[in-house]
C-alpha cells in the first residue's frame, strides 16, 4: 500500500504540495506524504464517514487520501450519499481523491457499497488495495487502478522500472481470482472473523456500560471506548502484564490534543476462536485495578 501512495504521491501536481487527509487517519499513509514534502491538512470524520460539508473550496489541494469502505481507526463506512456529494466536490475544484478501500471485502452483516472509483463518471479517483490482509502479509502485494490521464504519465515515468513482485506470485493470484477460488476464500475469511467479533462483543456485553467495543460489523480491529476518562499507557501496560497487547489511538491523529483519552485499539486477526475467551478475562483482570475496579468480575 505504502508503495502505490509513493507512486500516486509523484503523479500528483508538483506545483500544489497540500493534500488532505482524514482526522483521525492511517498513520502509515501520512508518513509517505511527510516523506514526498505534502502539506498534510485534516478533515473531520463523523458516524458516516469523512465530513464533505467540511472540505474546502478555495485551498486548491493536489489530493485527498481516505478510506471510505472501512475507514481506519474508527471502522465507519462512507455513506452512499457522501459518495456522490464527494465526487462532486472532486469535480468542482479538479482535485484527485485516492480510495485506499481498506478490509472492504470484510464486511459481516451488510453488503458492500460500491467503491467511489466504480462511481466516478469524471476520472478523478486513484484507487488502491492490497492481498496482504487477505492472503498473507509476506505477498507484499497490491494493486492500483489509475484514471487514463495519470496512467499515461506513469507509464512514462516508470516503465524502466523493474517490478518488485515475482511473476509467480502474480500468477498464482490471477488464477485464484479467475477461477472464484479467492471469492470462496474471502467468504470464509468473513465467517472467521465474524464470529471472532461476536465473541469480543459478547465477552464485554456486561460492562458496555463502562468498555464499549466500537465496530460496524466490519474488519479485523475494533476501538475500546471507556466510558471514564482513562490513562491509556497504564491500561496499555496492565494488559501487558497479562499477556495482551493493545495499543493507544494517538498515533493516528495529526492534532494529538483532539485524540480522545479514552479509546484503545485492539487487533484480532491473528487471535483463534478458541482462545479469544482466555483473551477477554485477561483483560478484564489486568483492568479491574488500572481502571479504579470499574469493571465487574470475569464470569465463570
């Protein structure tokens, strides 16, 4: 993904070096936009996604990166609506917008909403995805779908350059897609970590009143939300003591004062059904002193 965000990064208008971003948003994304010397201006996002209304007209800006089919951290989803009002706005200040579609094909309860690039009647979408999540992070592989003009132009700039992914594994991948092997996958993957969610949210749905899992039935992450305020480095390192990691949210917003205090981000992709129980009590212990015995005891 990093990749293809550096190689957008150099087909995007040299003269303008501001792009927007999503507040909060991926840390990584911004680190290849520090990089390549962009202006990093943040936009709100709400329960519906990233706040069109709150876009600027007149700044004239080379971009805006997002992440609308599962937005990273807060698991929102771009509504339909949003979509149109966002091409809209991409058409009247002739701005690109890069759809990174994050986890779009983990989604558990609902059907996915059409990408903004599948939408985009005006060629002002660059839209990038990656087999990492799921397939398997060593791949290292992804994809960029480019609108006619920026293709053209990277076609000049990079056609001596050499490709960084095996023609074998290239292949092989081809093949998973043409023959409905890799849809049959995802399928699978989605029943996996469904139930792996559910679990999380049934573990904690006794003292929703004061830890809240905060998911849109999507993904392979969700954010805790405390219900009082909290030191997120002592909730870190007590869960740490037991054997959990969790980690703070702060790293994901460009203006650290407005990172609320109470969330923290935990990850289960790589955690097993069977173990997610073990899991949710070590929590819960690790938390019953570091969180002023706000918690009730593990059931039995």
């Amino acid at each position: 993904m990093q990749q293809a965000l550096e190689y957008a990064c150099k087909l995007l208008s040299a003269e303008n070096k501001i792009i927007l971003v999503e507040e909060p948003g991926f840390n990584k994304a911004m680190a290849v936009f520090k990089n390549n010397g962009l202006d990093i201006h943040t936009v709100p996002v709400d329960d519906k996604g990233v706040v069109v209304s709150e876009l600027p007209e007149l700044l004239n800006p080379c971009a805006l990166y997002l992440t609308p089919s599962h937005q990273f951290p807060t698991g929102v989803t771009l509504s339909i609506g949003r979509r149109y009002e966002l091409l809209a706005w991409a058409k009247r200040n002739n701005v690109y917008i890069i759809e990174d579609d994050f986890d779009s094909e983990l989604r558990y309860y609902s059907k996915p909403i059409p990408s903004l690039q599948s939408i985009d009647a005006e060629n002002k979408v660059i839209y990038i995805g990656t087999f990492s999540k799921a397939l398997s992070p060593s791949i290292r592989m992804g994809y960029m779908i480019l609108p006619p003009q920026l293709l053209d132009i990277y076609l000049k700039k990079f056609e001596n350059y050499n490709s960084t992914v095996p023609l074998l594994n290239q292949y092989v991948i081809a093949c998973l897609i043409e023959n409905g092997q890799y849809d049959r996958h995802v399928r699978r993957l989605n029943n996996i970590f469904r139930r792996r969610l559910e679990k999380f949210l049934e573990g904690f749905s006794d003292v929703k009143d004061k830890v809240e899992i905060s998911s849109n039935g999507s993904g392979q992450y969700f954010l805790l939300k405390f219900s009082a305020r909290t030191d997120q480095n002592m909730l870190i390192q007590k869960a740490l003591e037991k054997g959990v990691r969790v980690y703070p949210t702060m790293q994901f917003w460009q203006e650290k004062a407005a990172c609320p205090p109470n969330t923290l981000f935990l990850g289960f992709g790589k955690i097993d059904l069977k173990d997610i129980p073990d899991c949710i009590n070590r929590l819960r212990e690790a938390w019953l002193s570091g969180y002023n015995s706000q918690l009730n005891h593990p059931r039995g």
